[in-house]
C-alpha cells in the first residue's frame, strides 16, 4: 500500500518539472475540499467555482515557490482563502450572499435534515442557519477564516494555524471572539427559538 | 464574578473538547452554579448545531465543466507573459518612478543655475565697472584731466545697461 504523503510529494516534484498529468491528479484529489472552503466562505457555487479555477491556477503558477516543510493541503487552502478575499474585496457582495439562498440546488445543500419530529422547528432552524450566514458573513476577516474552516470544513485548531500562519492560540482566541459576536448578532434569533 | 470571567472563555475549549479532564470537572462544577454562565453555553452550543457543516456537492457535469473551464484558464496564464513574471511589471514602475524625478531634478537645477549664474556675473561687472569709474575719477583729479562729460555719460550708460540686463 502506496502511502498517500509519498504519492502526493511525487505528485508535486513532478508539477514542479511542470507536468499537466500530475496537476490533474491533484486538482481531482483537492478539488472538492477547495470547493467547499470557498462555498462556506462566499456563499455563492459560481463564485467559489470561479475562485478555486483562480486559486487551481496560481497553484500551477508558483509551486516551484512551494517548499516541502509545509504541507501541501494548508498551502492550498492558504492561496483558496486569499483568493476568496481577494474576491470579496473586489465585488463587495455580501448581497449576492444572500440572493444565492434563493437557488435551489443550494438550498437543498444547506437545509438541515429533517430528522425532527415537529416541522415546523425544522424550519425555523433553516432560517435561523440562513440569519446565522448572514452574521457569519459580517465578521471581521480573521474571525470569519477561523470560523469557517473550523465549523463548516472540519479543520483542526492545529492545521488552521498551518493555513493562517499564526499559533494556535490566536486561533482559539479568533474562534471564541467570532462565536461570541455571532452570539450577539443571534441573540434575537435564538430566543425566538427557544419558544 | 472573577471566576465567571475565567469560566466564559473556557466555554468554547469546553464544547469543543479541548480541555483536560480535570478542567472540564472544574467548568461542569462552575456551569451547575452559574445560571449566567449555563445560558451562555446554551447559546454557544445553538451557534455550533446551527452552523451549516457537510460538503456542498455539485454534480457531475459540474466537474466536467469545471475541468474544462480550468484549462482553459490555465492556458491563457501560460500564454500570457506578464502572468509568467508578474514581478517585472511592479519592478519597473519604482524605476520609472525615480528615473522621472531625477530627470525633473537635473531639470530644475539647471534652469536655477543659468537664471542665478547670470545674474552674479552682471552684479560682478557692474562692480568692476563701478570701480573702474572710481579709479578714473581718482587719477583724474590727481592729474586734473578734464575729463569730459561724454565720456562719464558714456559709462554711466554701460552702467546702467548691464544693471538692467
């Protein structure tokens, strides 16, 4: 059994000499994590499309700059994030954010299962988690990585310290500041459900 | 009331199982008490159940397309130099930058030059015209020359033409 790190160093030593086989594989191998680090980030399918072909591309561009005492997923997550705020600078469209809740593909994404026994409180959770985008949204940049990659891609404190390129400890100090913002934002909200 | 403000920022390491045994005990303990502190995780927890998690998974033809899409944007990147070196560009706009200022600088300085070393060497003739007459003036009333009214309206007039000038 071949393992997975060897394969990907080989993967990339041979992108590096700039072969096109080897960069397809990694785009299949990278391709839906990149997809849904974006999406949870701009809210938008066709934005993170856009943004992880963008980030795909300066991948190929630089990875002769990419040393191998990193690894290579935080590397690629690091140039995803940037790319996604470069994004959102350029566009300022936290409204799209919101008019992309109206698509119905991705609102069957987002749509907590319906488990529950009473209806009605599945729905008010869906549009607590549509107010809850919309709060994440409005938090200040390191806040909303942290939150991000943590709760909605499952990264650890460790590994989004990797990406952000700061210790752990900040991370945790940016989760608690994001959730207790989002708390407030919430409050409202979630006294309502608590009817 | 100091230990609720310790407690507060355990909360987030407490739902999110980053604490040791024994502090967990120590929160747990703190959480039974505390009635502020207990809405507090409450709420926090409400956060983390409703934030959307899971992969957002696109079809088939999404990826189809995507790959498609992908290289053709890579080669477009390939083709274009600027995107091969996108240092050069920046490099050179400093370059440029101070090449013009240097350029307005020399510029200037020149024309300050001409205008200032003009003027200097007008004001060192008439000095020298100036004394000229005062010499003239001295050895003619030594030797009591007439000197004629001509020829002092003659230098008054160079005088007055270079001061002028």
């Amino acid at each position: 059994m071949v393992d997975l790190a060897d394969n990907e160093s080989v993967l990339i030593a041979n992108l590096k000499q700039g072969e096109r086989q080897s960069f397809d594989i990694l785009v299949n191998l990278y391709q839906q994590r990149g997809l849904n680090i974006a999406y949870n980030f701009l809210g938008n399918l066709e934005d993170a499309k856009d943004v992880l072909q963008e980030a795909f591309v300066k991948v190929y561009l630089n990875i002769k700059g990419f040393e191998s005492r990193s690894k290579f997923s935080t590397w690629f997550y690091r140039i995803v994030l940037n790319c996604s705020l470069d994004f959102l600078r350029k566009k300022k469209r936290t409204a799209r954010f919101l008019e992309s809740l109206t698509d119905e593909e991705e609102v069957k994404e987002r749509q907590i299962p319906d488990s529950k026994p009473d209806p009605a409180k599945a729905a008010i959770d869906n549009e607590l988690a549509s107010d809850l985008n919309d709060c994440i949204s409005c938090l200040p940049k390191n806040q909303k990585e942290c939150f991000v990659l943590k709760h909605q891609n499952g990264l650890s404190v460790s590994e989004i310290s990797q990406v952000l390129k700061c210790r752990p400890s900040t991370v945790k100090v940016h989760l608690f500041r994001a959730v207790h913002n989002l708390r407030k934002c919430m409050s409202k909200n979630l006294s309502e459900r608590k009817r | 009331m100091l230990n609720c403000f310790f407690m507060k920022r355990k909360l987030y390491e407490y739902l999110d199982g980053g604490l040791s045994d024994k502090q967990k005990a120590g929160v747990k303990k703190h959480l039974e008490k505390c009635a502020s502190c207990s809405r507090l995780l409450n709420e926090m927890k409400s956060i983390f159940d409703l934030a959307p998690k899971g992969e957002i998974i696109p079809s088939q033809h999404f990826w189809h397309n995507f790959k498609i899409d992908l290289d053709r944007k890579l080669n477009d990147a390939l083709i274009s130099p600027l995107s091969a070196k996108p240092g050069v560009g920046r490099q050179l706009k400093p370059v440029l930058a101070y090449a013009i200022i240097l350029t307005l600088f020399f510029t200037a300085g020149g024309y300050f030059y001409r205008i200032f070393s003009s003027k200097h060497a007008a004001l060192l003739a008439e000095q020298e015209l100036v004394e000229e007459v005062l010499l003239l003036d001295e050895v003619d009333s030594a030797f009591e020359l007439n000197h004629s009214e001509d020829a002092y309206i003659e230098e008054l007039d160079i005088l007055y033409s270079l001061n002028h000038a």
